[in-house]
C-alpha cells in the first residue's frame, strides 16, 4: 500500500495504525464521513442557520486555493457564531492526521473524483 491513500471516519487508533502499518500511506478523511459527522455533531446549526449547509458543502467543495478557503470557513464561524465550536475546531485541526483541513478535502476530493 505504499504510495497510496487509506480514507477512514477520523478514528485516531485507526489512523496511528495505519501510519505504523504502512508508513508511507497518505491518510485523509473520507468526505462522506465528514458530511455524516457533521449532521451528527451540527444538527441544530443546520436546524437554526438556513445557509450553513450550503456555506458547509461550499467550504468542502469549492475552494482550491487554501487563502479562499480560510476566509469562507471564517465567514461560516461568524455567521453561525461557530467560533467555540469543539467539533470544529478538531476537524480544522485535525493535529492526529498531520494534515490541515483544507489539504485533507482536496486530496480526498481529488481521490474521489478520479476513481
């Protein structure tokens, strides 16, 4: 599996695993398990603020350059007054992948689309 990816739920056990299994693998978020934790862990923000889903989807899918995308995840903060948000501020830290949130969606974006 050298070279290659492993796409996992954000499970750090696994991720530290996989690292030591195989170490030159490159371990990224699943994209669709990051849109299933955030509907678990940010159901009454999609309730209550009727553009975080699509300022959500858009911060996942929209931005290449990481500048843009550091401005629109802090404009969807502010507007949802997300700032304290624990489950957030992990995944945009993601300190057990070595990676930042932006690099992990577009590896994982880019992975998926060409499967």
């Amino acid at each position: 599996m050298s070279g290659k990816q492993s796409k996992t739920d954000q499970d750090a056990t696994m991720a530290k695993s996989l690292t030591m299994t195989w170490p030159n693998t490159c371990h990224c978020l699943c994209i669709w398990y990051i849109y299933q934790n955030a509907a678990m862990h940010l159901s009454s923000v999609f309730a209550c603020f009727s553009s975080f889903s699509k300022d959500f989807s858009s911060c996942i899918n929209d931005f290449e350059d990481e500048e843009e995308f550091l401005c629109a995840w802090e404009e969807m903060l502010d507007k949802c007054e997300l700032k304290t948000n624990e489950w957030l501020e992990r995944m945009f830290k993601l300190k057990e992948m070595g990676a930042s949130l932006w690099a992990t969606i577009i590896l994982c974006r880019y992975d998926h689309h060409s499967a």
